[in-house]
C-alpha cells in the first residue's frame, strides 16, 4: 500500500543544510500497525509528513496504492489525501470556532459528499466516538479527551485506509491516553492500517511492527512474529 524508495528531505535552516531524511527504503502493507520511534530531530515527523502528503521529497519516489504520488500538483495531492489518509495530531487541530459535530463535518463539505450522506455519517461517528451530547460544543468547551475523540472522528469521516497518528497522547493524561489508543488501536482491528509517531516506548511497543530512525536512516525494524 505504501511504498518510499530513496526518500530524501533537506531543509535550508540558516544557510545549512539539515538533511531530515536520508534515502529511506520502506514499504508498508495494508492493514498493518506500525510505530515510528527515534530520538528528536531523527526524521519522525519529517517521515510522517511525507507519507501523509503534506510534504514533498527532495528525492525519492513515493507510491501509495501502487500509484506513484510523488509528481502530483498541490490539488491532486489534496485530493488523494482527503480520500485515503486520515490525521490525528498531539494539538488536535480543530478549528476553534467551530462545533465539535462542524469540525467532523468539514472535511466531507470540502469532498462535496451529499448532504444527506454527511448527515448518515456524522450521526455514526458522534455515536461511536461518544460525543451525541457535546455536539454542539466549540473546543474551548470540551475536555481534551473529548478534543482528540472529535479529532479521531473528523479523521475517519471520509473511511480513509490509512491513519497517521502523531504524538496522539502526547497532551493528555494517562487514563485518557489509553482511552485514545484504545479507539485508535479499534480502527486498526477493524482492518485500517495505523501508523504512529511517538517518544513512548511503551507506547510504541504496542504496535506489531516498529521502526526506529535515528539521523533520518532507518536505524530498525521489528516485527511480531
């Protein structure tokens, strides 16, 4: 499903050259559970931006269900990534100003899926996810819990196969973190493939398949038997 040959990514910071990542070999199959661990500045969200499409390789080729997505123009790359990847960041990322049930929404509205299809699916997810009764909350007026639950939901509007998770506990508590992984681990078992960035051993040992990078080479890569 995801397949990075020769993946290269340099920066310009302060007239140097900082190569984030160095000719990453990796292929990802549909359905797996991978966590991607490494100290701080080893390319993990570097990686994850690519594989998510919101960033561009300086080298490489990038193939995502067997289509190579690496010279795609900025709304071919929209496109693909509101269609088949689904984000879950540390800060949420939600619009303020919105309500809980608006933010899930807004990535069908800018899909342009039918309303009444949008409306099927915003009342499925607001029942998975908990949130029927903080529906009409903005941010500033649910927990964080309740913010990642509404971040998670807004992922999984558009079914997307692939979910990126990035530090997704990384602003919460301990027992809301396990709540998270509990519904982030629950979209893998239901066949989604989940890839997750963290600095949790822990953590990242929970997945069946982990990647360390250090210096932006893939240093590791174990897998359950």
């Amino acid at each position: 499903m995801i397949k990075l040959s020769g993946i290269k990514r340099v920066f310009h910071v302060g007239g140097e050259e900082v190569h984030a990542l160095r000719g990453i070999d990796l292929a990802i199959e549909a359905g797996e559970y991978v966590s991607i661990m490494g100290p701080s500045g080893s390319g993990k969200s570097s990686l994850l931006n690519l594989i998510g499409l919101l960033d561009r390789p300086n080298a490489g080729r990038y193939e995502l269900d067997r289509r190579d997505v690496t010279g795609l123009n900025d709304d071919e790359l929209a496109r693909v990534r509101r269609e088949k990847i689904g984000f879950v960041f540390q800060f949420f990322h939600l619009v303020p100003r919105l309500t809980a049930t608006q933010n899930i929404e807004l990535p069908m509205v800018l899909a342009g899926i039918d309303p009444v299809e949008r409306q099927r699916r915003l009342a499925t997810l607001l029942a998975q996810y908990g949130l029927e009764n903080r529906a009409g909350h903005r941010p500033d007026q649910l927990s964080g819990g309740q913010c990642q639950r509404v971040a998670i939901a807004r992922a999984m509007s558009m079914q997307p196969g692939v979910i990126l998770a990035d530090e997704p506990t990384g602003n919460l508590d301990s027992n809301t973190g396990k709540e998270v992984m509990a519904l982030l681990e629950g979209l893998h078992h239901a066949g989604g493939t989940l890839i997750l960035v963290t600095h949790d051993r822990d953590l990242g040992a929970r997945a069946h398949r982990r990647l360390r990078l250090v210096d932006g080479e893939l240093a590791g890569d174990e897998r359950d038997v």
